[in-house]
C-alpha cells in the first residue's frame, strides 16, 4: 500500500531526511545528481531531477535556506515546478530554516517585503497548501494573517537540554523581535547607526538577573553582537552566569563570537552545518503529521 506521505528534501535539507527515514520510517524521495554526479553545474547553475518514483498523495518539500540561500530558492521553485507540471495537488513545504525571513518589515522607500513576497509567491503561484517553519524571524508580523503558514519553536527542546546542565536557569529574550518570536521578557534594542546598537534595560531587570544563570534565547545567530551585548550587560550587572539558547546557527562567525560569551551556547541542527546541534527532526516530523 502506497504511503500517503511523502517527503522530498532539497540538497542542505537532507541530513533531517536522513533522520526521518530512519527514525520515523518515512517515505523519503531524494533528488537525484545529473550526469556528472553533481546537483551544481560548473557555471553554478542548479539541476534539479525527480526520480521516477510514486509518490503518496500529499507531498511535503523540507527545505533549509542555508548555507545557500539564493541558490536553495532557484532549487525549491525548480522543484516545485516539476510537482506542478506531474499534477500533484497537494504539496507543502516546510522550512527548517526560511531564508529572507530577517527581510520581514520594510522601513525605508524602496525596500521590499523578501519574506512576505516569498510566501506569497509560493501560495499563489505554486498553489502551495501549507508552509511549516521552525522558529521564522518574521513570526507574529500582522501579514502572516493572510497566508497558510505555521510555526513550531525549538525553544521547549533547548530550554529541556539547558535545564538538565543549569536547573535553575532563568530564560530571557535579548530584544523585542525575540521577545515577540520567543514570548520571553527581556531587554530593548536601539540601534544607534549601521553599525553599533545599544541594549535598554531597567531597574527591573536588574533585579530579575542578579545571581542568576541567565539564559538567553534567540531565533538565530548571524554576526552575534546583539547576543554578546547582552552577555556583557547580564554579568556587569550581577548576573551568575550567561549561557545562550539559538535555534539558526547561521554565520560561524557569530557562533564563535557566542561560544566566546557564553559558558554555554545550545544550537539545533536545522542548518546542515550545525552537525553538533541539538536534533530538531522530531519536532518537524510532528509538525508535517499534525
């Protein structure tokens, strides 16, 4: 009996594939390389080819936007391209992580809504039924209202896995952005120029961290100033110890720069990169079955 589901992974998305099948016995299709073995053709170029296999009935495309994010959404609409033109109803794509999600609220002349253009795009021309993503930097913007879009946060496994090393951590958000995304409290972000911010607190918070392991949690890391201020503001202040809880370790730049700030840093593995990370293919898979 055919399977009713069926996932099929673009190429950075495959070390969570791999996991699925394995460990959940799903259906997994893998896209196959072109003649000379490889997904990539010399001038860059992206090849995409489905095998000639069945697939069950609702197709999901589990994509992860890094560490290739242009080339990853030349992929994912090729792809989506070839359900199309096979007749395939009802596909979905799930983002372990969604690329140009940081490009959610535009705010000078000229500037584009990247997040919100990809999502309508894939709705309203590859007729997608439903996107997942795991902790999305756009997550609670008012126009997300209008899509059928879905979040899942890894917080709950990282704040568990922290937990078990520090039992007596408390949990903070080191901006607004996060708070919203995050639902933690925490501090304010003012951005003086291009280049330098500056973390608001008050006395409240103050007293909230004093002697204690502060545990910061974010979406994601790219350069980690942000979350390295905020380190350096809980400890000046009296905080015990600092440790930090990211779902996206996007930049190796701005993991090292945390792994220096923090007695502790906890990531997933939804970025093929982060091979050490906390395995985020369980939450997925509810995710997609749910």
């Amino acid at each position: 009996m055919r399977d009713n589901l069926t996932i099929i992974p673009t190429l950075h998305a495959e070390h969570l594939a791999r996991r699925l099948a394995v460990e959940k016995g799903t259906s997994v299709v893998y896209l196959e390389p072109n003649k000379e073995g490889s997904r990539i053709f010399p001038d860059g170029e992206i090849y995409v080819r489905l095998p000639e296999v069945e697939l069950g009935e609702r197709v999901v495309v589990l994509h992860a936007g890094a560490p290739d994010p242009n080339g990853g959404l030349v992929e994912l609409e090729l792809l989506l391209r070839v359900l199309m033109d096979l007749g395939h109803k009802n596909v979905e794509v799930f983002f372990s992580y969604f690329p140009y999600g940081m490009q959610d609220n535009p705010k000078h002349f000229g500037e584009a809504n990247a997040a919100e253009n990809l999502i309508q795009k894939l709705v309203n021309y590859y007729e997608v039924k439903k996107i997942g993503v795991l902790d999305g930097h756009f997550w609670g913007q008012s126009w997300l209202s209008k899509y059928p879009v879905e979040n899942v946060s890894a917080l709950s496994l990282l704040k568990e896995a922290a937990l078990k090393d520090y039992p007596s951590a408390i949990f903070l958000a080191p901006d607004e952005g996060s708070q919203r995304r995050m639902m933690l409290h925490g501090t304010k972000k003012s951005r003086k120029n291009s280049f330098e911010i500056e973390i608001i607190h008050d006395d409240n918070f103050i007293t909230t961290i004093k002697d204690q392991i502060v545990g910061v949690a974010d979406d994601l890391v790219e350069t980690g100033g942000t979350s390295a201020k905020f380190a350096d503001l809980c400890l000046k202040n009296g905080a015990k110890d600092v440790i930090a809880l990211i779902t996206h370790g996007l930049l190796e730049k701005g993991v090292q720069r945390l792994k220096t700030a923090y007695s502790k840093v906890y990531f997933t593995n939804s970025i093929e990169s982060n091979t050490d990370g906390l395995d985020v293919s369980g939450l997925i898979f509810r995710q997609i079955k749910n």
